[in-house]
C-alpha cells in the first residue's frame, strides 16, 4: 500500500496534459522505443485528429525511489469544458494531482475550476509550470500567480518543459514525496468505486475500478452493489499500456475486470463491486450524476435502425457516462432519442463516434436546452420542456423558467469591453470583475444558458482575440419571456425546426431562419412557401420560386391566347402538384439554423 500512488493530471485546454504524461510513462520505461508515439494515451482516432482528449486515460508506471520501487497510476484528463464529468471521476480515484499551467498562457478559468474540484475531493495539488523552454514563456511572473493561488512555496512549483522532458524527474520525485498513498485496508471486506467501462465487442464489458478496501482475485464471485446481480470475475488486472493480467489485485490499486457481461445496462459508473458472500455491503460514496445542459434529437436516417441505434447508444454509454438519452418520437422523423449533452463539442463528439465506431448515421435536430412550464390552470405543478412541441399554447400558458449559469471568463484587460458588449447582447448580467494582475481580469456573469450553447465560445475567442478563457457552473432557473417558433414548409408545421427564443429576439430570428432556409432547400416543381409562426400569427415569410418549364417556347407569334391557355394550364398542375408534393428537408438545413448568427 505504501509503494502506491495514485495521482491524475488536470489543466486548462492545450496546458499540455497528454504530452507530460508521454514523457513520464518514457522516463518510468513504461512504453518502449518501437510504442512510442505523441499523445500515447489517446486511443480513439478522434482524440488524435483533433488533439484533444475526450476520454480519462489510467495507466500503471513503475518509478524506482532510493532503495524501493513505487507503483504510480496515473489518470490523463480531458481540459475542454465540455468533459469535466471525465475530470470529476478522475479526480474521485485519486489522492493527488498534477495542476499543469502553460508557462506562456497563464492561469485559465479550466485550471481554475478543476483545481476546485481537485480540492474539494482533498487531493494533494502539485503545481507544475510548463512550456519553460517557449520563448514567450514568462515562468516568473506564472510562478508568483501560482503560488497566490494555491497559497504554496515558490521553492514547490515544478518548472518543466513536456516538449523535451525537462523538470520530469523533479515531477516524479515529488508524486512519491508528496502524494499520500492510498488509504484502505486490504484485510477487510472487498469495495471497489467503478469509475469506468468500454465495451469489448470480443469479451463482454471490461469494467475499470479503484480498489478501496481488500482484494479481488481471478474466479471470486463478486456482485454490483446497485444492480445486486452476482458474477465470476473470469479476469483481472492492472492497466499498463496493454491490460496485465494478475491472479490478484488489492487494495490501492486501479485495475480492470472482465465478467462476460453483455448487457450494458447492468454496469453503472460510480457503482460499488463488493464480495458476492458479504451481505451487508456498502455502497462507497461514487459520482453525482451528471447534468446534462444541451439536449437534442438523434434519429436513425432509417426508420427500421432505430433498434440498432438504441444498442449502439447503451455501449457508447458506458464508455462515456456523460451521455444521457431517453426514446421519443416526432412526426417528421419517426422513433429516435432525446439525448442530453455537456456541450455542444460534446454532441458533435457522440455523433462522430456513433458513426465511426457503429457506423451509425443519424440525423440530428435542433439542439435547445430544458426548460420549465406552468400553466395557468395549475401554476405550481411544472412541466419539463424538452422539446418546443412540448410547451402549452401561449393562452394556456403562465409563465416559462430556464436554466441560468454562472460564467467565469478570464481574458487581457485590453479587450474587458469586447467581452462585455458581447455577453450584453447574450442577455448577461456582470456580477463581477476581478484583477488578477495589471493585464489579466476575471469576469462574472449571470446569463442563461441557451444564449452560450450555440456559438458562444467562438465568437468569445474571436472578439478576446483567442485570449480568453471560459468556464461555468449552473446557477438555477429563472422565469424568462420566452416564445415557440414554428417554421411552416407548403403550410405545414416541422416539428423538429421549432425552437423557443426569447420574446425580444422572436421575430430578427425567425426571419433569418426563413433566409437560410430559403437558400438550402432545392427548388421543386411547385412554389413553396416558408413561414416562421408565433401561435397562428405568422412573423415572416420567404417563398422558393417553383422550377419552370417555358411552356409557351413553342408558340411563335399567334394569338395571346394561346399562351395565356398554356399559361393557365400550368398554374393548374403546379397548383395540384403543390396540394400532393412534399418538400424534401436536407440535413443541413436543421443544422444552419444554429449557424444564425454568422
């Protein structure tokens, strides 16, 4: 027990997280010459094409220290916001953590909060200053942040460079210095924290735990104490870069199990795995459960998929708890999800991966966030709306609440008005604004949460000039003056393009949806009219011209007549054309209409 560490490693976006923990798994000798690789941990494709992490990676490394060897588990974290779920549950199998701060960026609003979780959780925090060797790198004035912010020695930050491997040794040295090891006693009663999982197609769902209290080993009867159902452990073992096999692992320890189970529903994150014989097992205090805060339609193109869908959904999950969803239908494109996401990156994510990895395509609507109803019949009892369908007509209606967040934004003091005006115009309220330092300045706000879901964070890099940084935390619901949107096709209402704005945006927005819509769907042989609607009052519309045979091409000279008479004979087939003919909705048509603001 006392030759373990278990530490993760948390920093803001680009910090330099997954390239630190290459050079420490090269320094341990974890990983040889011929595995080598830049961001070793990230497995997906995705995560490399990108070069960001979306998924929380542990590993097992050995670290000779004087006289003794010491096992180091270490937990790469993802730094968007969008995944701090992953952080959170990695942050709960550990007792320490590395806070990494780029030498050249300085403090970020994501080091910031993950540091508060880090403490919450009493982790012991070891700051490591990295990008030393940038040569807009100023490690002194970082230096003295850092130890404003954490209250620690100067003489206790780690300086290093990830880049060429410089301070590692330093930052291994103090993981065994600093770090306690884990407590737990490997006598008593098996308890184990699930803090992930990852379906193998091969062996059934390979579950990743912390042992807290004694020991598992190959072929024990164990149980999940929240489902209470009873397995054969057929293997387990530690996580190094390929999974080792153990005939035992104890308490302190991260590994993984293999029990042959299918069904994704039966392993949950934050569950206990206990002893199958200990009939009074308690459950260790796991994760709270996620919020979701962007909720959005995803739909098989084919109908006859949605069953598949559903399998491929249930496996995504485990691998990404975050991910929550729940059936439902619409009209326009029959049986589907209503899925929750973390953030916008987050859905785009899920969607890559349920084609790439299930090959899986879906169509997505809309995303909006939850919202509640009341209704004047009965103004206490509240109605969730999901979906714009969902909410009473507007005689029936009360009053609507939507969430609200608290945004912290970190940016230079040069562009404090850009930032401002621009969270103005998303409907926030400055609550704050702090001095970091002469150049830096941290700002408040209280705006709601459907405003920031869209386009916000870019549009915040562009006007900060990239230079600020964005975290947030939910802050309650509030009553809002909020309308439903409907967009009418030939007159008749797609459900899966309503949208609920507030009153003050209603109409600018319901017009530039007409627009947009007007430029990406195709012409057809009839003329169509596209309307936005407020209940039955129609707020804008735009028409695509119908495609046109020159009927009258034949006619040289002659009587009027007789090309008014073709004239007329076309108006009346395009008339019953435009009584039976549907209009086709492209794709990208449900996604330009989050691309408004352009």
């Amino acid at each position: 027990m006392k030759h373990i560490r278990n530490f993760c490693i948390i920093a803001h976006i680009d910090h330099g997280k997954s390239t630190l923990a290459d050079r420490l798994l090269e320094y341990t000798g974890s990983v040889s010459d011929r595995e080598k690789q830049d961001q070793l941990l990230d497995n997906m494709d995705l995560e490399r094409e990108r070069g960001i992490t979306i998924k929380s990676h542990a590993i097992q490394m050995e670290f000779p220290f004087g006289d003794e060897s010491f096992v180091l588990n270490l937990i790469d974290t993802p730094g968007h916001v969008d995944f701090s779920y992953e952080v959170s549950r990695s942050i709960a199998a550990c007792e320490g953590a590395l806070l990494v701060v780029d030498a050249a960026q300085n403090i970020q609003a994501q080091t910031i909060s993950n540091l508060y979780l880090a403490l919450e959780n009493g982790l012991e925090i070891i700051p490591v200053l990295n990008k030393i060797d940038l040569p807009s790198a100023n490690p002194q004035e970082v230096t003295d942040d850092i130890v404003d912010l954490l209250g620690c020695k100067e003489e206790e930050v780690v300086p290093a460079s990830a880049k060429t491997g410089e301070g590692v040794e330093k930052i291994l040295e103090a993981i065994v210095k600093r770090v306690p090891p884990p407590e737990g006693d490997k006598n008593k009663p098996l308890q184990a924290l699930v803090f992930d999982s990852v379906y193998n197609p091969f062996r059934g769902i390979e579950t990743y735990f912390r042992i807290i209290n004694g020991s598992i080993a190959k072929g024990q009867k164990i149980k999940f104490v929240a489902t209470g159902k009873v397995y054969d452990a057929d293997e387990v073992g530690t996580l190094n870069l390929k999974q080792t096999e153990k005939p035992e692992i104890s308490a302190g320890d991260v590994g993984y199990l293999i029990t042959g189970i299918k069904d994704a529903k039966e392993v949950k994150v934050g569950d206990t795995i206990a002893d199958a014989n200990d009939s009074g097992a308690v459950a260790i205090e796991g994760f709270e459960d996620v919020k979701p805060m962007v909720f959005a339609g995803i739909y098989p193109v084919d109908t006859e998929d949605y069953e598949e869908l559903r399998g491929a959904m249930e496996k995504l999950q485990l691998n990404d708890a975050s991910l929550v969803f729940v059936p439902e239908s619409s009209a326009a494109l029959g049986f589907g999800f209503r899925c929750g996401f973390l953030g916008m990156l987050h859905m785009e994510i899920v969607q890559e991966r349920l084609e790439r990895e299930f090959g899986m395509t879906v169509i997505t609507t809309v995303p909006n966030v939850s919202y509640l109803a009341y209704t004047k019949k009965e103004p206490e009892k509240t109605l969730l709306v999901n979906n714009p369908s969902d909410l009473p007509e507007p005689s029936k209606l009360d009053r609507v609440e939507e969430p609200y967040i608290t945004a912290s934004i970190i940016t230079k003091s040069d562009f404090v008005g850009n930032v401002m005006s621009l969270c103005i115009e998303k409907r926030g309220v400055v609550k704050n604004q702090t001095y970091l330092t002469t150049t830096r300045v941290e700002l408040v706000f209280e705006m709601p949460l459907a405003e920031i879901v869209f386009d916000f964070y870019d549009r915040l890099k562009t006007v900060s000039k990239g230079y600020a940084s964005f975290d947030y935390a939910p802050a309650g619901m509030k009553v809002s003056k909020l309308v439903r949107v409907d967009i009418l096709l030939n007159s008749n209402p797609v459900d899966a393009l309503s949208a609920l704005i507030h009153a003050d945006n209603a109409y600018t927005v319901g017009k530039k949806m007409c627009e947009k819509l007007r430029e990406l769907i195709p012409r057809q042989q009839f003329d169509v009219p596209i309307q936005a609607a407020i209940g039955s009052k129609i707020i804008s519309r735009e028409t695509i011209k119908a495609l046109r045979k020159d009927v009258t091409a034949k006619c040289y000279g002659g009587d009027i007549t007789r090309k008014r008479k073709l004239l007329e004979k076309q108006k009346k087939g395009k008339k019953r054309m435009r009584q039976v003919g549907s209009v086709e909705i492209p794709q990208e048509a449900f996604m330009a209409v989050l691309k408004l603001r352009d």
